[in-house]
C-alpha cells in the first residue's frame, strides 16, 4: 500500500527501503506491475531476482556460504539451527542442509519460533543438550534478546558452543545486552570498525547528526550506497527513467564504507566483501576474517552443484 502511493501519489524516481524478505515479496509485484524501482538493503536467502528491484545487502553466496565456510575451517563438524518462522530463515536453512550434506556437516537439530516469540527455554535446552559444534542464527527482531539471554542463563559459552549470527548488528546488541553476546560470532559486510576514509568519513558523518552513541550497522550502510548506486547510474545514463537505470546500471560503482561495489546489471546484485566478525565488550563487532577481495553475486547458487534443485531462476 504504502509502495503503492509512493509510486502512483507521490511519483518518486526510486524507493530505498523494505524489511524482512516477507515485506519485499509482498512489495515485488507492485514494483513490477508499475514498473517503478525498488532498491532493498537488507541481507536475504537469495533465490530471487527482478528487473525492478536492486539488491544491495548480501546474497547467500556472501554472507550464509562464507559463514559456513568459516566455520568448516574451524573444524566444526556439526550444527544446530534456530530461526524464526517465516521467509528467510526456513530459505537459507534449506540451503544450510544442502551445504551440510556436501560438506560432511551434521545438523543436530532445526528449530523455528513465531517472529517476536520471547520464550527459549524448550529450544535452548535442546540445543544444550545437542552438543552441536555451533549453532547457526537466522532469528529476527527481539527474539535475539530472549535467545541470547536464555543461552547465557544455562551457562553456555561462544568458547563451547559459537552461535553465528546473520540479522544481528551493532543496533541490536545494546538491546541483546552485551554481556550476553560478547564472543559470538556474525556475518555481515560490513562494520562500523571497517578502517577505511570512507567508512571513517560515514561514521563520523552519521554520529554527528544522530548522537555520538548511535552505532552504524550493515543495513544502514547498504542503504547509504543504495542512493549513490542509484545517483551514479542515473549520472551515467543521463536519466531518472526506469529503462534507461536498467540499461545502464551493469558495471556501476562505488566507494562505499564496505569497500568498492559494484552493481551486476545481470541479476541487479552488487558485488561484497564478506566478513566474519566478533562481538567484542564494547558492543561493536570487529572483523576475524574477510574474503579478501568483492564477492561476485550468484543468488541461484549456480556455482554451487550441491545447491542444485534448491531455486530456478526467473530468466
């Protein structure tokens, strides 16, 4: 609806926003039908793609698949899966499994709670009791806070039991409560300890006009590059029409706090460096390990053989 009225009422050239794969599903065919442009900033499952949306936050091929990888590499041999009960979670689990089963992976267990849910105690016994060498978090919103202090209340430990993260960023950790995620593990593009002039100038720019204790996160810095991605496509096509964006976006650019961008004009991704962080005890996640180098955006896993069956593509 409010797409909608955007578009139609208020005529814009470009809607930057959407949260949760449920509210960019929900919004995709009145893109579509309008033929307007979306651009949505937040990490998802990936198996989707649209000539009216540009993707700016992480496929899994750079967040979920690197996050496995790293974790392969540190030896775990099991994992146990909590997430909440809609789009994105129950996606990105399945192709959790199908990287397991590749991987010689275990999953102990796979659990799912209503979005919002803020009782753990059945679930976060299980997973005690599973003795997973870690526990992959695809959960959203408040339930984070409920999970983790559940977690930290029957004594286990990130040195025991790592739970990486995928929707928790510097934003949610004060809710969370610090004392009960430091030492967990996330995966995410970016963070605002990325030391870099850009991300330097974004963050002092940011904490100037929203208070020297607000935290930037990855959400907020893949929507900032959402508008530059969307001004120099325009710049380079010398126009705000729909078509003349898509017919020149391929090869866009931009220096962006994460680290240079880049838009494929193909399936409307932008490339990303993944990162692994920790949270750390003053509530900022530091980087532990990078891919080095953008990651080129494959959301059909087409590179993948074991990933094979799990989405076709639209094209």
């Amino acid at each position: 609806e409010k797409a909608e009225k955007l578009i139609s009422s208020d005529c814009v050239a470009a809607v930057f926003g959407g949260w949760t794969s449920s509210s960019r599903k929900a919004m995709l065919p009145v893109f579509e039908d309008n033929n307007s442009l979306l651009y949505y900033p937040v990490q998802y499952e990936g198996l989707e793609d649209s000539k009216n949306i540009f993707y700016t936050g992480a496929t899994t091929n750079q967040q979920i698949i690197p996050a496995l990888d790293y974790l392969k590499e540190k030896g775990a041999k099991s994992l146990y899966l909590v997430g909440s009960d809609y789009v994105f979670p129950q996606t990105a689990n399945r192709i959790i499994k199908a990287y397991a089963a590749a991987n010689g992976m275990e999953i102990k267990g796979e659990d799912y709670t209503p979005l919002g849910s803020t009782d753990f105690s059945t679930i976060v016994n299980k997973v005690r009791t599973a003795d997973a060498d870690a526990v992959f978090n695809t959960l959203n919103g408040d339930s984070n806070v409920a999970f983790f202090r559940e977690y930290t209340n029957v004594g286990l430990k990130p040195a025991d039991m790592p739970v990486v993260s995928v929707s928790i960023a510097e934003e949610e950790v004060g809710g969370i409560g610090v004392q009960n995620v430091e030492g967990q593990l996330t995966a995410w593009n970016y963070y605002q300890t990325i030391d870099s002039p850009e991300n330097n100038k974004f963050v002092a720019a940011y904490k100037a006009k929203y208070g020297q204790d607000k935290p930037t996160s990855d959400p907020m810095e893949a929507a900032y590059t959402s508008v530059y991605l969307w001004k120099n496509t325009v710049e380079k096509a010398k126009s705000f029409a729909v078509k003349d964006i898509q017919d020149n976006a391929d090869g866009v650019t931009f220096d962006a706090p994460e680290g240079l961008v880049t838009i494929d004009g193909d399936n409307h991704h932008i490339t990303k460096t993944a990162r692994i962080g920790e949270i750390r005890s003053d509530g900022l996640i530091y980087t532990v390990w990078d891919s080095g180098q953008p990651i080129e955006p494959d959301p059909y896993l087409k590179n993948y053989p074991w990933a094979a069956g799990l989405g076709s593509s639209s094209k």
